[in-house]
C-alpha cells in the first residue's frame, strides 16, 4: 500500500528552498553598482549605458539625415539596393529567300 500526504504536509515541503548558486557578497563592488542602479529607478532617473556618441561623428551625421528624411515621409529602406536586370528580348532572325 502506498501512503497519501495531506495537502498540508505538501505545501510544507514545498516551501523549504536551499539557496542556489554563490552566495552574494553585499560589499562588491557589482552589487553597490545594482543597489545604486534600483535606487535611481526608484526615484524615476534616466539611466544611461554604454559609450556616449560623438555628436560630429560621420554615423551620427548619417542617423541625423535619415531622421530628417523619416520626418519628411520618405520610406527608408534597408540593406542593398536591388538590381533589375533587363531583359533579353530574343528576335528570330528572317528567313531571307533567294529569287
């Protein structure tokens, strides 16, 4: 005979977790980084990441000049142009006849 749980004893076990992984050291250097990160989203800051553009950079000169076309209506697309290649239109010759 099997034996049954109640749904007690269940939950009980169910909520008794071991801890995972390395544990956290409170005083490192990424972990005073990501308390000071949630802190500033607490208070509804802007939080920048990565390497500030160079405003007179020739990318930038680029992403300015499509924003402008973008705000004109014209439809920007990606990638290369295609080519159309024209079609060869083969003529029979005509049969010439000798009179």
């Amino acid at each position: 005979m099997s034996q049954t749980t109640t749904n007690s004893e269940a939950v009980a076990v169910a909520t008794e977790v071991k801890q995972l992984g390395r544990p956290v050291n409170a005083n490192s250097v990424r972990q005073q980084k990501l308390a000071k990160v949630a802190e500033l989203k607490a208070q509804g800051l802007e939080i920048k990441r990565g390497r500030k553009p160079v405003e007179t950079s020739k990318n930038q000169a680029k992403l300015a000049r499509f924003e402008a076309l973008r705000a004109q209506g014209v439809e920007i697309k990606r990638g290369r142009p295609k080519v159309v290649k024209a079609e060869v239109v083969a003529v029979e010759p005509e049969m010439v006849t000798a009179d």
